[in-house]
C-alpha cells in the first residue's frame, strides 16, 4: 500500500485521481464490514480482535503486551527497539531463507540514492515500519509472513536499487566476470533456498500439529445430528486449530447445519447453548493422538481447558511455576 502510494504521488494529477478512486473504491466494502461487525456485536467502532484482545496492542506502559514475550506484560521503548530488530532477521528468513544476508544489498541502496534523488521516497515505508514495530507490544513472530507481503514492493525495488549497485562496481572492478559472479551467487543462493529451505518450512506447517484441516467438519458430520453446536477445544497440543470449524461456519451462523465456536468455561458455554436452544451442543478436542467428539456435558466440559488459556511457550527467563495459564486484567 505504502509503494502504491508513493507511485501515484509522484505521477501528479493523474496520480491522484487514480489515489481518489482507490479510496473510493473502497468504501462499499468497508462500509460491509461495519454493517457486518454491527451485525454481529452490535456496534461498528470495535473489531471482534480488540475484543478478543481485551487492550491496545500498541504503546508503551504496563499491561501492554499479551503475553510475557520477555518476562512480563510490560512494554518500553528498548522492547519496542528489539522488536524492530528480532522483526529484520525473522523477516529476511521468511521472505527469502537467508538470515540478514537476504537484506546486503538492500543496505547497499543508499550508496545509489546519493546520485539519484527518485529513491528517497522509498525508504519513507522503511521508517513508518519501523515506528510501527517499535509501538507494538509483541515481537509479532507468530504471526507468520502476512506482515511482509504487503510490504514486499519496497523491499523487492530497494533489493533491485542495491544489487545494481553492486553490479556498477563488480563490473568496473573485474569487468564482465565481476557481473557473472554476483549472478551465479544470486542464483546458488536461491537454488540452496529452493531445495533446502522451502521444503523444511513447509514441512513444519503441513502436519496435525498447525494446520487448518476438516478434521472437525467430519467428525460433526459422523458424531453431531444437525443443526448442532460444536464447542472446539484449542488444546496445547497446537491442533485442532480452531479455524478448521471456523472456516465452515455460514456468514450468518445460524442457517447452517453445525456452528463451530471455542470452548471456554461450562458456564460460559451454557450461555451460547441459550442463544441456540434449538441446537443440540458438542464438544470436539484432541488428546495429542486422535480427535473426539460427544454431545456435550458439564463434567467433560470441565475436563477441558478453556481456549483463552492457550498461550504459546512463556519467556525463558520465568520458571515454569510463573508460567500463566491466562492472561490477567491489564494493572
């Protein structure tokens, strides 16, 4: 979005038309998705993700973080600077499977920028980016290469600006056999990244362990008489991810044959059994070997762990009898 904007900007007056019309185009959907977040929580100035939240996850002070990423629930400007950091290395694995080598020759852009003016704007994304990460109560690790792409263009146009750089001096330092091997390292480099790298990382997230399968979709279709309600278990176990009932909820929730929502408290599960007293409830889980599911009951209910307690491993430096099981109430 960022690299869009700068395009458009810099074209004058037919630039912003054309910005003009991408904001007027999109308004009939952000319109839906106020209507829709009416629809369903009965207001439109909060997402279901603050809620699910409970706070900001942006800004320093105590209580800001979600989890104790290093050790409690505070956040500081000198987190805030590391996360920026911890954000360059994951980002260089996720996007090209070279830890900061993957960003030489983004370094090497400004050399190239001194002589031509027109690259300057595209390292204005570079510090909003990093404004926003240093802001941000988390690492962010987790959540995977989806804070990258968008961002990509920059980095794609500022790799580019940088291996021509580099390029210019190879060249005039060794002739054509200084362009040849800058050539042949960028593509051994990638072919290791290609046989190596990108089959490893696929094969940590296609297993039961985090994946989004339909493994809950037929186990309802084979143990739940419709139209039943089906409370999933987010287990430690990693798996089932919650989203493989999510993604075959309707829009509209209650004109399908099953409703997939997380399991809390039995009390808490009670309450959405009363809004959908003509649905028969379940429950769905798994015990690290093979998924159940059974009409529900108060004591299996019980048994299992509320989906809010889930948590990812806490920081190394608390011992394990100050790990949470949940997060408490910001101070």
């Amino acid at each position: 979005s960022a690299f869009l904007f700068i395009l458009l900007v810099g074209r004058g007056r037919k630039g912003l038309k054309g910005l003009l019309g991408i904001v007027l185009g999109a308004l009939p959907p952000l319109a839906g998705m106020l209507l829709m977040n009416r629809y369903f929580f009965c207001f439109t100035q909060k997402t279901a993700y603050e809620m699910s939240r409970g706070n900001s996850l942006l800004g320093f002070g105590r209580g800001k973080a979600m989890y104790p990423i290093y050790g409690d629930y505070d956040h500081t400007l000198w987190r805030g600077i590391k996360n920026v950091a911890i954000q360059v290395g994951v980002g260089s694995v996720m996007v090209f499977g070279w830890p900061l080598l993957s960003f030489v020759p983004l370094l090497l852009s400004p050399f190239r920028a001194r002589s031509d003016r027109r690259i300057l704007p595209l390292f204005i994304p570079l510090v909003f980016m990093s404004m926003l990460l240093t802001l941000h109560s988390w690492p962010a690790i987790i959540y995977g290469p989806r804070h990258y792409y968008t961002f990509l263009p920059v980095v794609i146009a500022l790799t580019i600006v940088g291996l021509s750089f580099l390029l210019g001096n190879m060249r005039r330092r060794w002739g054509e056999r200084g362009g040849s091997t800058l050539l042949l390292t960028i593509l051994g480099l990638y072919l290791i990244s290609f046989t190596l790298y990108v089959p490893w990382q696929i094969s940590q997230r296609s297993g039961p362990w985090t994946s989004i399968d339909r493994q809950p979709w037929l186990a309802a279709r084979e143990g739940a008489e419709p139209p039943a309600l089906v409370f999933i278990e987010g287990s430690d176990h990693g798996y089932p991810n919650l989203l493989s009932g999510y993604i075959y909820n309707t829009a509209l929730l209650d004109d399908g044959d099953y409703i997939f929502c997380a399991h809390q408290t039995p009390d808490e599960d009670l309450e959405m059994m009363a809004a959908y007293p003509n649905r028969g409830p379940y429950l769905f889980w798994y015990d690290g070997e093979r998924s159940h599911i059974e009409p529900w009951s108060e004591e299996r209910a019980e048994s299992l762990e509320p989906s809010r307690t889930v948590h990812p491993e806490p920081s190394p430096d608390l011992p394990p009898d100050q790990w949470p099981t949940a997060r408490p109430d910001p101070p």
